[in-house]
C-alpha cells in the first residue's frame, strides 16, 4: 500500500531532512537523525522510507512540487513564468543542497538514478506535456500527429529548460533575471520552431538558396 504523501507525519519528515541536509549535509545525514529532528520514532520513518537516498529524493520531489503551468496567453510567456518559478526555488538553500546531493551521489548509484527519474523528472515533466498541448491548442505549435515522436520532443524540451535553469543557477551562478529569460525563451522557440518543422525551408525555398 503506497504511503500518504499528505501526512502531517511525511510533511514533518520530509522538512527534518531538508533541514538536515543544510546543516550537516549528505555524510552527515542519518536515518536517525531525520527521526529526531521530525520528532518520530525511526521506525516510522522505515516504515515510509527503506533508504536514505529514497529519502532525501522525495524530500526533493515535493519541493518541485510547487511548480505550476501558468496561462499567461502565449507559450513564450508562459515558458518565462516556468522559468522564474524554478529559478526562484532554485534560489532557496534547502533546496540547492538537496538537488546537488542527490545529483552527485547518483552517479555513483544507479537504483538511485532511476528513483529521481521516477519522483523528479517523470513527475515534473508533465509541465512541458501541458504546455505543449496549450500552445498546440492556441495554433502557436503543430500539433503532434505521432505519439512516440511527442514523448521524445517532451523529454528533450525538458532537459533543455531544467539543464539550462539549473546550470545557470547552481553552475555558472548567473542571475536568470529577465534578460535571461527573454534570451533562452527566445533561442528555446527557434529551436520549438525548428523541431515542429515549421522552420524548415520548402522544395522552392531551398532550391533558391542554392541557385
């Protein structure tokens, strides 16, 4: 039976292990360190979570959680909107230490790998999946006449926005203030454009280039 995710029990957990990962980090943390701080016996903790890596990905998960799919029109608005979000709960410090610790311990840990594939990206892709079929609706994108050709554009336009937001938040640690939104949302719908089809030049065009 799967477990409540809306307990009092999970929310307090969860935050003790947040909260944990900040003060003493990822070595430091412990099962039973997570009991204490949430004020649970460790039992009920290993009732909910086999493992710290499990864990501390779904102590990650709920924060992206927050985000949302903003209508504000037009997709190049609403991909801003993404963005800021994300930027913004990139910015909070429990949130940069979990997402960096569990990153870097999966890459030596593939059951791991696979979790946050499962509680991060699937879970948050459903954003790019929405926002696409809106744009498709609003005529801004062709709408997609192959399923599996729609799966492979989702997880691309997904890597594409959370490597370059992330990456510029927690790597280079440049502000993605408004000029860099327009910016990459910019380069983001050339490429839409360009992946959709619609960018690419007919029979006549070509043939004119070359001539």
């Amino acid at each position: 039976m799967a477990r409540p995710r809306s307990s009092t029990a999970d929310q307090a957990i969860l935050a003790a292990t947040r909260a944990a990962l900040v003060e003493v980090g990822w070595s430091g943390l412990t099962m039973g360190e997570v009991a204490r701080r949430a004020g649970v016996a460790k039992t009920t903790l290993y009732r909910r979570w086999t493992s710290k890596s499990e864990l501390v990905v779904d102590a990650v998960a709920v924060i992206f959680d927050q985000l949302a799919l903003p209508d504000r029109g037009s997709l190049a608005d609403d991909i801003q909107e993404v963005v800021a979000s994300f930027a913004a709960l990139l910015e909070q410090p429990e949130t940069q230490t979990s997402l960096m610790a569990v990153v870097s311990e999966a890459t030596r840990d593939e059951r791991l790998r696979e979790r946050i594939r499962e509680a991060l990206v699937e879970r948050q892709k459903r954003l790019v999946v929405a926002g696409r079929a809106r744009a498709q609706e609003r005529g801004e994108l062709p709408v997609d006449q192959d399923p599996d050709t729609a799966r492979r554009h989702a997880d691309l336009i997904f890597d594409v926005i959370a490597g370059a937001v992330v990456h510029r938040s927690l790597v280079s640690a440049g502000p993605v203030d408004e000029e860099w939104r327009t910016a990459f949302t910019t380069l983001l719908l050339r490429g839409l454009e360009e992946l959709s089809g619609s960018g690419k030049p007919g029979p006549d065009e070509g043939a004119e280039q070359e001539g």
